[in-house]
C-alpha cells in the first residue's frame, strides 16, 4: 500500500447532509455525515486499510522514520487494525523480515503479516508474554488507544493520560535500546511527570498533530524516540 494524502480537487465539493432519523441521535448524526465527508475515510476504504488512522500513522513515519524494514513491533489496542497494517507493510512482515503483534481484549480479523492476539496488557505477565513471542525486545511500541468518552473535556483528558502513562511503563519493559514509543494523547499535551519520564528513558521526545487527524479532533500524539532503558 503506497499512502499519500488526499489532494484537492480545486473546486468545492457538495457536502453530503444526513437527515436526523427518528431513531438515531443528533450525535450519531453528526457523527455520520463527518464520516461521509471525510476524505481519509473514502481513501482508507479505496486503498483497504481498515481505518482512516491508518493515514495518521503514514504520515507521522514519512516524517520521523520510525518504522523500518526487519524491526519488531508491538500494537497496542489494535483493533480493527488499520495502524498494524501500515507497520505491517514498513518492516517488511508480509515476507519475513520483521514482526508485528498487535494486541486488545478485542479478536481482530487477520491481516497479512499481523500476529493478533486477545490480551490485556496491563496483566503483569503481558510484557514476558509479549518478548517470547517477538523472540527478543520489541524496537517500536504503537498506542492508538483512547478510552470511551464522557464529553467532559477534564475527564477525557485525565483518563486518556492515564492509558499513556501505562502505553509507556508497558512499553519501556519490553523496548530494545534505541527503541520507539508512539501514543495518543490530547491536546494540552502529555502530563509533566510522564514528560519527565519519557524525557529520562528515551533521548528525544516530541508532539505530533497529524494532518489526518481531524481539525476538531483534540487528539495529539507523544513520540519518544531512542529508548536509553527504564527510568524507576
């Protein structure tokens, strides 16, 4: 799969408008007519990815090459599986030469080169579970997961941090030297302590908003890269 950006058309476009059925919500609405007029989502579907976050994920590797041939990777929260995909299609695991594992308390169907499996990563068991199947240390850590919403921007945001601080510790057991950590936060950024953290265990660590992401979205993403070794 060769992903690239939706392009413009140099015209407006009609904008498709979906009427409020008696039995869905105005949310499920809204909800509905962004998914129609999402160009990712079209793209995703035409080039058979299995969700627009695939393009996320594209984007934020064309510009930090994180994600190369022969590496193991590790996908946490992996359902439906757009983001072990592209990793999958990166280090080469359709032939051989790198591994994929994507990971959730969800079954995925299976994709080419992706070892799925039913796990609950916060388990103390998971991260030896995790390295007997890669064989070794992982070289990259994936985290596209969010937890379900309140619509209480001050809830939302406490919550999803507290994933990422666990995306991480999980992350720092399993990561080889040099190693990759990339997760979803929210705007507003990642909390000062897991910033500190991060700042100890790896030897760079930025924010990234792709332009995927969607221009109301409050999502952003935590990159960690050059992972040093366990900050306790």
């Amino acid at each position: 799969m060769n992903a690239k950006e939706p392009s413009g058309t140099g015209r407006a476009s009609l904008k498709t408008r979906v009427k409020t059925a008696r039995k869905r919500s105005l949310a499920s609405t809204l909800w509905l007519e962004r998914q129609l007029n999402d160009p990712y989502v079209a793209r995703a579907k035409a080039e058979g990815y299995r969700s627009r976050a695939a393009f996320k994920l594209v984007e934020i590797d064309s510009r930090y090459h994180i994600l190369k041939r022969g590496q193991k990777v590790v996908d946490l929260g992996a359902a439906p599986g757009g983001w072990s995909q592209v990793a999958a299609a990166k280090v080469g695991a359709t032939d051989g030469a790198g591994k994929v594992f994507g990971i959730d308390l969800l079954p995925v169907e299976t994709i080419p080169g992706v070892d799925f499996r039913q796990l609950d990563f916060l388990i103390p068991e998971a991260p030896q579970i995790l390295t007997d199947w890669l064989g070794g240390p992982a070289d990259v850590v994936l985290s596209d997961m969010a937890g379900n919403t309140t619509g209480h921007r001050k809830t939302d945001h406490l919550r999803i941090v507290g994933l990422v601080e666990l995306a991480a510790d999980f992350a720092a057991e399993i990561l080889a030297p040099g190693g990759a950590f990339l997760a979803k936060v929210l705007q507003g950024g990642t909390e000062t302590s897991l910033l500190a953290t991060l700042k100890r265990q790896f030897t760079e660590v930025r924010h990234v908003k792709p332009k995927a992401s969607r221009a109301d979205s409050s999502e952003l993403y935590v990159l960690a890269t050059g992972f040093r070794g366990r900050a306790d």
